[in-house]
C-alpha cells in the first residue's frame, strides 16, 4: 500500500553557535515548506531495490540495490549507475542495516519538495490532480540549483528514514513516542554520516518534532558507532544500530515549543552566501584561544535567549489566560514599531503594563543580536555582518516588527523577523525595492537596503513529521 509523508523546514531562531554545545539550549522554529516522500512496493527475488526520485530535477533518480547475504559487512548498497546523492545512499544504508530485511522488496519513493527550499529561476509550476499540491519543475541537477538554507537535507534524510521506516516497520505510525525516536535517531545517525561529520542536529530534529526548544545530544554517541562500523560483521553493527538508536538515552532535549497566536515568523531571502563551516570552525578558534571570555559571552548570549523563549511563553499564557485583552494587544501592534514599543513606558504606568510582555521580547532580540555582534567582533566570522545589522535597524522601524534576527549561524543567506501577523502585507508593501511604488510613509526607511530581499510565503508549524493524504498527490507521480 502507498503512503506519504512529511517533514518540515527549519529556522534556529535562538542558538546560533550555542547549539553545538549539550550545555545550551536553543529555540528551532519548523516552517511550512516541507519535503514529501510517497512510497510504492512490491515483492521481489534475487536482490532488494530502493529507488529514490525528484522528478523535479534534471536527473533526479538514484537506484540502489543490495542483497540478503550474512557474509557483507555490513549491507552494502550500490547505486545502479554510480550517481552521487550522499543524503539518499547515506540513509538507504543505515536504514536497511538497522532493520536488516528479511525480504526482498522493489520500493520507489518519490520526493517532493516546496518551493521555499530552492530558487525558482526557470522553473515550471505541476499540480496534483486535485489543486491540492503545487511543485515547481526545474530545467537543472538538484546539485546546480542554488538553495535557501531551510534545511533542505535534513528534510529529506527524515522524510526518507520516515518512508522506509513505514515499509519495514509493521504497523508504524509516524507520531507515536517511538515511531518519533525511531526517525529522529536514525536520521541523526545517517544525516552525519552524510555530511561526515556530527553536526548539532537541530534541523533533523526539527524536522522530526516540529517547533521545539532543542538540546542536543552528546556527539560521542554517533562517532564511537561510525568509527567502529567497518569492523562490525553485519549482525553485529545491525545490533548494535539498535542498541544505539532503541537502548541508548542519547539526553537531548526536544521540548515543545510555538509562537503565540498573532505573532509570525517574517523569514527573508537576502540571496547572499555564507560558508557556515569556516564560520563556525572561526567561532570555535575563538573559544579556545579566549576560553573565559567566550564563556561569558556565551553564558550572557544564552541568557538572552532562553529570555526569548520565556517571554513567548509568557504571551502564550496570557492568551490562553486572558483572550480579549490579548486580542487587544496583538491589534494595537500594528500601530507601533520597535522604538515606539520600547518608549510606551513613558507613556502610563497602565498602558506600559499592558505592553510589558511585548517589551520583554524586544529587549531579548536586541540582547541576541548584540552578543552575536560581539561574537563577530572578536571571532571574525560573519555572524551579523555590517550589512545585515543596517538591514535589521531598517526593518526595526516598519510598524508591525517586533525584532529580528540573522537566523542559525548568520551570515548572509537570510534575516528572520518576528512580527506581528497583521501587519506582513504592510510590512511586506512598505520594504519593497527602491524601484516600487507605494502610499505608505516611508521617511524613515532606506528602501534600498530592501532590493536584496525577497520575502518567503512561510508560516510556523508546531508539527514535524506527518503522514499526508495521498489523493493530492495523483497527478503527480
């Protein structure tokens, strides 16, 4: 039987850097672009076939063929061609060496992508046979089609283990407490042995679990079993694949957490380019010819944003608590912009009350980035670049914008605003290039810091993996 499934995208709104380190945590917003698997298989003889498609790029199929024989060490998997896909093979491997088939199957999963995860110069737009489903074609290899850093692997690794999982695992469920450890932890596993390296994790986990405040586990974990695999007959690294990903607490964190009602997530393309690596093997030089005072910075960078969580929270609480007088609140947003906000104080010790929560979560922005400027004062990495931090301040006086940030480890793929979600039209209007028209009041901004931005149709999402309906995908397939 087919079935399809979902994972989102991803945005570290709090955290850059700090989530590397188990003793941080960090605030991961999923987004609602996503990466979809739709699954088929049959039985089959001689030798096992897992063929994975996106047929919305030139080239966009890799098959791989392994056989049940206790003599490899372990499964070794082929692609039919020689083509070069690192997260798909890297996933076919440790999923098949985890659950170790007894059967020969012929499976296909088909992946689809939203539009968010690439550009889409040259592209054409499919749709499913009911309207429900819109993809974009593109004319190139998905290797030669530039990204926009939502995390467009780890969806895919998560949505993969995530399909496999359901073809191998005999009444899986893709949201039950286990299921979900099942797909976080294998992803985990393959996403790093696809990168070759042990990353922080976040994405995958996102993916996983949806919007969360994250901490990740300790990478001991995922190198002790990589390191160790090629010495492993094939029944001794699928038991101990299984130890890993079932027996093994691996203490990260994946507690849930979502903007309040009202309030959105603004993310903007900048079309720029960062090399995270050498950002991050920078800030990492830094900690360690600075120890103490990295420590400090990173202890007061941490404060501020768990203050951001908290003071989220806190105006989820009163939503829940108090809905009218919320209501009011999040309306008169669309009135005021940063500075008008941060000045209500002065205003009445009443009105100021009513807007303390949102104060809390302008003072926390502004705390995040200037200990992300400082990190890229002392380190020399690009984290909030001169050009990012112009843009911000500009976007600081568009009345709806709470604050925002260069997301994950900054640079200059994108900015992320927090906002309030009556305003985006307008702000959306008001940011326009320098070349646009508009009626609004734009004195106080320099529109031409807006030419590079592109803004992207993205909304949270509180859920990570889904099982969809696979009617809105005929058509397509």
């Amino acid at each position: 039987m087919s079935r399809v499934f979902s994972a989102p995208s991803k945005a570290l709104l709090a955290g850059g850097y700090l989530v590397l380190d188990p003793a941080y945590s960090s605030f991961v917003t999923a987004l609602s672009a996503r990466m979809y698997a739709v699954t088929s298989v049959e039985e089959a003889n001689e030798a096992s076939v897992i063929r994975v498609e996106s047929p919305q790029f030139e080239s966009g199929s890799w098959e791989y063929s392994f056989r049940i024989d206790d003599s490899q060490i372990p499964l070794v998997i082929t692609e039919k061609n020689s083509k070069r896909n690192p997260f798909a093979e890297a996933t076919v491997h440790t999923l098949v060496n985890y659950v170790k088939p007894t059967q020969n199957y012929r499976i296909k999963v088909t992946i689809f992508s939203d539009s968010e995860y690439h550009t889409q110069d040259g592209t054409r737009l499919e749709s499913s046979t009911n309207g429900s489903k819109k993809f974009h074609w593109h004319t190139k290899p998905i290797d030669q089609v530039p990204k926009t850093g939502l995390g467009s692997s780890a969806g895919l690794v998560t949505v993969l283990t995530t399909a496999l999982l359901s073809i191998y695992v005999p009444n899986f469920k893709c949201n039950d407490e286990r299921s979900l450890l099942q797909i976080h932890n294998v992803a985990q596993i393959a996403h790093c042995i696809a990168q070759k390296k042990v990353g922080s994790g976040f994405d995958v986990a996102a993916a996983t679990y949806g919007s969360i405040v994250y901490r990740r586990f300790e990478p001991a974990i995922i190198t002790q079993l990589v390191s160790e695999s090629h010495l492993l007959s094939l029944e001794d690294y699928h038991r101990e694949l299984r130890k890993v990903v079932l027996d093994t607490d691996w203490h990260f964190v994946t507690e849930k957490c979502s903007l309040p009602k009202g309030i959105r997530i603004l993310m903007g393309d900048v079309a720029g380019g960062s090399e995270t690596p050498k950002m991050v093997s920078q800030v990492l030089a830094w900690r360690s010819q600075k120890p103490e005072y990295s420590h400090e910075v990173w202890t007061s960078l941490n404060t501020a944003n768990m203050a951001l969580v908290d003071s989220l929270q806190n105006l989820k609480l009163l939503s829940e608590s108090d809905p009218h007088a919320y209501s009011e609140l999040i309306s008169a947003l669309q009135t005021y912009n940063v500075a008008q906000i941060k000045n209500l104080a002065s205003f009445s010790v009443d009105y100021a009350a009513r807007f303390e929560l949102i104060i809390n979560i302008v003072h926390s922005i502004e705390n995040i980035r200037h200990w992300m400027r400082v990190m890229t004062r002392e380190s020399g990495a690009s984290i909030e670049p001169s050009e990012q931090t112009i843009l911000l301040n500009n976007c600081n006086t568009v009345k709806g914008v709470l604050g925002g940030v260069v997301p994950g480890a900054g640079g200059y793929d994108a900015i992320c605003l927090i906002v309030a979600a009556s305003s985006i039209s307008s702000i959306i209007e008001s940011t326009k290039g320098s070349g646009e028209s508009s009626n609004l009041d734009l004195s106080s901004i320099n529109k031409h810091q807006f030419d590079r931005v592109s803004w992207l149709d993205l909304t949270e999402q509180q859920d990570g993996v889904l099982e969809e309906n696979l009617e809105d995908f005929k058509g397509l397939l």
